[in-house]
C-alpha cells in the first residue's frame, strides 16, 4: 500500500476496488456491539486541520480510535501555535519529534500535503487541500455509488457546479475517469476550469440536457462570494439554470442518485425537498465515510502479518 | 595595480565582432592590448586555453533588496554573486524599503555600490511614487543625480493608470530615458500561483493567464509610439509578448525586452510538485511560450538575458505554495542556463550569447566601458568562463545569501572561472575575491 495519500493519481483502479472492499468488510464493525478492533493499538493519528471542518475531521477521528489508535487534533482555529506564527514547516517537524504515525491534513493551500510529505517521515493522508483534491471524499462516493449500482465503469455521473475551485470533484473526476465511468462537468464557464477536457471529462454548459440520461447526478457547493468575484451574477441565477430542484428532478431517470459532498446551500444548488428525497444518498455519503476512512487507515498503518487483525475483519 | 596577461583564450567581443584566439593584456585598470601573441613576462599569466574571453556581464534587472531587507541580500553580497556569475554591472530595482523614487535613495544605493566596488551597480528609479502607481516619482531629480538613472521602472507592479503611464513616457523622452514595464494588468493576475492553463487546472492554483502580460505589453508600445519615449520590457514569459515586440521592432519603435534564464529553461511543469523555489512572476508558462522566448533570443526580437535575481528568505520561501513569495535568484547561474539551454543545443551562437548577456544590455543601458569592444584603453571589464566546463548548481555555495532557485543540484555547462571589474579581479571559480570584496 502507499504511504501517502495525497491524489487520487496514486490510485489505481485495482488499489481503489481494494479499498472499497475492505471498507465494506469494516463496515460490519459499525453493527457490532463492541464497535472496536485493535488494529493500530499504539499507533498515533494526527488530525491537523488548518480549515474548518466538521464531518471530515470527526469522520477521521471515529475511524482512527474504532481501529485503536490513539488520536490527536490540532486545528489552527484552536489557541494553537498557529496563533503564534509558527510555520507549517515547524509544525510538521514538531509533530515528528512527538513520533506520530500518521498526518491527516487539510489546508487552505493547493499541495500543503504534497509538501508536508517532504518534511515528515509519517505517512500523510490529505483531508482536502485548497483546490486540489480531497481523495477519501472521492473514495466514500465510489463506495456509496457501487453500494447502489455494483459496477461503475459503465455510470453515467455528472458533476453539477463550482468544478474550477472544487478538490471534490477533482477527486472525484479522477477516481470516476479511472474506474470506467463517462463523466460531464456541468455549470456556468466562468465556474469550469481550463483545459478541462484534458481530464478525461465531457463539458456542458445546460443541465438540462444532460439530466435525462445519468446515473447519478452530483451537486458540488457554490459559495456566495463567487458572486463578488465576478463569477456569477447572483446565486438566484445560479439556482435557475444550475440548481437541482424538484422540477429538474422529474427528469432525471428514475433509476439516478443524486449526491452532495456537503456542507448544502439548499436553495442555491441544491432544493431542500431535493436533498430530502429518496433519491438522495447524501446521509449515506456521510456515513460510508467511516467505513473508507478506517479501510485507509488499515491499510496503510496496519501491519498486514497481524493475525489478530485479519482475524477480526474476516470475523466482522 | 595587478597586470593580467589572459592568454590563449577565444576572445569573444560582439561590440567589434571578433571572435578568434587572441591575447588580452589587462594593466592599469584597462584592456592594454588585444593580438594573437602578447608578451608580458611581469603580468600574472592566466592560462585561458580553451576558454572564452568576453566582455563581462551586464545584468538589467537585479533585486538587491538594500535598503530594507538586507537579511534577504545586501548590496555587497549581491556584488559578490555578481562577479561570481561573470557580470560587471547590475541594474538595481528600485522596489526596497525606502522605494528609490527619489535623488536620496538612488545616490546611496549607487554610493554603496561603488563602495563595495565588485561590479557596478547601476541604480534603477521608480516610476511612481513609492510604487504606488498614482503620482510621479521625482524622474528628473534622479536622472540628473549622481547615480545617473537611466532606467525606471515600477518593477513587481505593472503601471495599471495608463494615463500615468503616458505622462511617465512623455516625461521620460525629455531625459532620453527608459520606461521599464513590469507587463501585468493586476485584476486580471490577481490572487495567481502559477501560469493559467491546463496544469493550474489540474494542481488546483488560481491562474495568471498569458494575456495579463499581453494586454499591457501592446499597450506601452502603443504608448512609446505616441510618446517617442524608449520602452523596455522586464522578463518577457509569453510568445504573445515576443511576437508584439517583433511587430513593434519591424515598425521602427524604439522597443527593447529582456527574457530570464529560468523562462528560457523552465515551463510550469516545474510547479507540478508544489515547489515554491519555481513560484516567480511572471510565472513559468507552456513549452510554446519557452520555444517562442528561445527564438526571440535568437532573432535579436529579445535584447538581453536578465536575471530578475530575486534573492528571499529560507523561511519565506519554506512555506505553502500559496504564501511563498514569487522569485528566483539568478545571478550565479545565468551563464551555465545560458550555455546549457541556448548555445549547446545550437539555438544561438556563442557570440550572440555574449551579445545577450554583456553588449546589448550595456548599450541600452548607455553603460559606456561595460559590454565591449575589448580594444585598447577600454576599462577591463572582462569574463573568462569555460563553455564546456560543468558545475552542479548548490546555492549552499553561492556568494549570494539567497538560496531560493529551482535549479539545485542540476548539472549546467559553461562554468565562469575569472572575472575582471575596471581590471581588477573581483572572483575566480565561483568564488569572490577577498582583497576587492574588503576593498
């Protein structure tokens, strides 16, 4: 297994089906009554978030202590050295010297993780940096996609929004693109990043065009201040040509999820009955996100000769 | 005064077009004599079989950071890498803390320098008070001070006013004086990493697309045009820029550009794992840009190689790619990407090489002495370097106190051995010396 996870580009398709699998053997351990295996007993996770976070950062937390091991948070909107001026660079060898196993990091700034892999021997798993990628969001949505339709290479996915300044769908055009699926990035051409088509990926400015023919249909978060930086000329436009509402809804075929790696704006890009609906898999998004996230952990923490471990996932 | 007798060497001298094997007899601060057989049995006798020996390097564009950040680089320590890198005259920009806008600052940078005496350190006026791009700078005060300002410039800003720009030009022309434009319309490269295109795309960095450059770039020729005034363009980074400056030359406007050696080197590629030692604006761009900078060197559309020696603190480079400032600090290793990217490959010849480097910028900057003929009488402002001669690049070594570059451990060829300011030698082998740096 690798040692960092810091772009779905380090994953093949074989690696990322090896992770769903686990995931979904792990998964079993959520039922159990005792919801722990001692996996990485005496291993240190840190989760060092210089974003605001919740579901991500609690998501790895619950995974890291379910698989025993002890957990840290370091958030720099905390009273923490941050506060203090202290360089990303200091920080990273700080938590070496204190001898953590692993770096679960998200940051504002595209490569944080990329360069903290550089300075720390602990394996570093990125949580989602600036408008790069957030992997483990890619990988929880495959899971929950395969959960409802086994095989994925033949999906037909939209992603509906924000794509220029979203780690969401990097991540997720990359890990869809790999497993076979036939993506189109979908929203206003100011929100659609350059040389977008060199990902692998169709492009369409009109949804409703598309909306007929997909399998699932995925709605990235479009934020207010896109407005003021000319993107858009306001989030009501926005939530007529690009919202998913019940009336677009009707058209998707009948068979298509509809997801949201959440924090919703409901009203913009998303209509609260939407999100509500059956259609939608956004709260099993959420809690597949456990399952991916101790899947990762184990696999590249866990000492594979552990006969207790395997014992205990092939029992799960 | 030391007599050096250079002997053996391949004199290499666009400004009388020489290039054969001569002699060079350096005594009494001047080039004493130039033929194929010189005996000077009391010279010290420097072997320079195999080498080249040219005029020494002018740098146009150089960041000293003195005044106001001298834990960056200083004055002297910015000589130092200077004569290191085989120049004997670098133009400082006047973006320190004070901002050179006025007759006070750029009389002391240029004191300093004098002081320091490894190179000439030519100093450059701001266009706009302290930068701001509002008001004029005093521009007559420090053309007619003793630091001689022959180049202004609002270098790390473009003028974004163009009607300051043109009352900038206008003014200017009076002085026969150089605008300088750092070529960059702000909103539209504003909160950028990188290069916009496909890789930005793809690392998730916000982009400056090559038009930011473009726009003000056709609008300073249209401006020099209605101006008369004489325009020079910093680092050019795109093939638009290099092909509105050929269309601005065929029509006879009296336009000149520099290209950095990392631009002629590098494209955004180098980006790709986050290093912030390759964050440098203009930013890197595409291999079409790079090719299209490469052939404006050749075709003499591009005057001058410049450094844009950008020297920063390790801690400020030592960050996330976002925070670190742009920058690359290029003065000791112009030469080795000079012959490494554009003479081994055959994309110019070593004469024009030396013309890019030492004789055209000297002649745009009106530096008389610097940049050629090596004839008789002219101050000996001499390079030996060895065009075949290979040095791995290791800023630890560096004379400068910068060690941000993208370049280290990258084996280069063309390695400087001596270089000689106003006939002394101010560094041997990458190494200043100590009796011209106590001077």
């Amino acid at each position: 297994m690798i040692k960092h996870l810091l772009s779905m580009d380090q994953l093949s398709a074989g690696d990322i089906t090896h992770i769903l699998d686990t995931a979904e053997q792990l998964q079993g351990v959520t039922d159990r009554p005792i919801k722990k295996l001692p996996t990485l007993r005496g291993r240190t996770v840190c989760n060092l978030f210089y974003e605001a976070s919740t579901r991500t950062r609690i998501s790895f937390e619950l995974a890291a202590k379910r698989l025993s091991a002890d957990v840290i948070n370091f958030s720099a909107d905390s009273k923490s050295s941050v506060a203090k001026g202290e360089s990303f660079k200091d920080t990273a060898w700080t938590l070496e010297a204190m001898g953590v196993d692993a770096i679960v990091v998200r940051h504002g700034s595209s490569g944080a993780p990329q360069q903290l892999s550089q300075w720390a021997t602990a394996s570093v798993i990125n949580a989602g940096d600036g408008a790069h990628e957030h992997p483990t969001q890619a990988l929880l949505d495959l899971f929950s996609m395969r959960q409802r339709f086994k095989d994925l290479s033949d999906l037909k996915v939209a992603i509906v929004g924000d794509i220029v300044h979203s780690r969401v769908a990097r991540s997720n055009i990359k890990a869809l693109v790999t497993m076979g699926a036939a993506v189109t990035v979908c929203g206003p051409p100011t929100l659609i990043p350059p040389g977008v088509r060199s990902w692998g990926v169709e492009v369409s400015y009109d949804l409703d065009a598309i909306l007929v023919d997909l399998d699932v249909c995925y709605v990235l978060r479009v934020q207010a201040e896109r407005q003021s930086e000319q993107l858009l000329p306001s989030l009501r436009e926005y939530a007529a040509l690009w919202g998913l509402n019940s009336k677009r809804l009707a058209h998707l075929p009948e068979h298509a999820l509809v997801m949201h790696p959440g924090p919703m704006n409901r009203g913009v890009e998303i209509a609260a009955d939407v999100s509500e609906s059956p259609r939608s898999i956004i709260l099993d998004q959420v809690a597949n996100g456990l399952a991916v996230r101790m899947s990762l952990l184990y696999l590249m923490l866990g000492r594979t000769d552990d006969a207790e471990v395997a014992a205990g996932v092939t029992g799960a | 005064m030391s007599r050096y007798l250079i002997s053996g060497g391949r004199v290499v001298d666009p400004a009388s077009g020489r290039d054969g094997h001569a002699d060079v007899l350096i005594a009494e601060g001047v080039v004493a004599g130039v033929a194929e057989r010189i005996d000077a049995p009391d010279a010290e006798r420097i072997d320079a079989s195999g080498a080249v020996v040219a005029p020494a390097f002018v740098d146009m564009h150089a960041h000293l950071r003195e005044p106001g950040r001298e834990d960056e680089e200083t004055i002297a320590s910015a000589s130092a890498a200077a004569a290191c890198g085989g120049y004997s005259a670098i133009c400082a920009m006047p973006n320190t803390d004070p901002v050179a806008d006025s007759a006070s600052v750029v009389e002391k940078v240029w004191r300093a320098g004098r002081a320091v005496g490894l190179v000439e350190v030519v100093a450059a006026g701001a266009l706009s008070r302290n930068l701001e791009g509002h008001k004029l700078a005093d521009l007559g005060e420090m053309a007619m001070s003793p630091a001689r300002v022959r180049l202004f410039t609002d270098d790390g800003n473009g003028v974004q006013n163009s009607l300051l720009a043109r009352r900038a030009m206008e003014y200017l022309a009076g002085f026969d004086a150089i605008y300088a434009e750092h070529c960059e319309d702000a909103a539209l490269a504003a909160g950028g990493q990188m290069h916009e295109g496909e890789r930005a795309s793809v690392l998730g960095l916000r982009g400056i697309p090559a038009e930011a450059e473009e726009i003000m770039a056709a609008r300073d020729i249209a401006l020099a045009k209605l101006t008369g005034c004489r325009l020079h363009l910093l680092h050019v980074s795109t093939a638009g820029t290099v092909e509105l400056v050929r269309r601005a030359k065929a029509e006879g406007a009296a336009v000149t550009a520099e290209a950095t050696p990392h631009h002629f080197t590098l494209t955004d590629a180098a980006l790709d794992g986050y290093d912030p030692n390759a964050k440098v604006n203009p930013p890197l761009r595409t291999g079409a840009d790079r090719a299209a900078i490469v052939a404006g060197l050749a075709d003499g559309t591009i005057d001058a190689i410049a450094t844009d020696h950008a020297p920063h603190a390790p801690e400020e480079k030592d960050q996330e790619l976002t925070y670190a400032p742009p920058g690359i600090a290029g003065l000791e290793t112009a030469l080795g990407l000079t012959i490494t990217e554009l003479v081994a490959p055959g994309h110019l010849t070593l004469m024009q090489a030396v013309a890019r480097l030492a004789s055209t910028p000297a002649s745009i900057l009106g530096l008389d002495g610097h940049g050629g003929p090596l004839a008789p009488g002219a101050p000996a402002n001499v390079v030996v370097f060895d065009p075949h001669g290979s040095v791995t690049v290791d800023p630890a070594r560096w004379a400068s106190t910068a060690r941000n570059t993208p370049f280290a451990g990258r084996v280069l060829t063309g390695r400087v051995l001596h270089t000689f300011f106003g006939g002394s030698e101010t560094a041997r082998d990458g190494a200043p010396l100590g009796a011209a740096v106590d001077a």
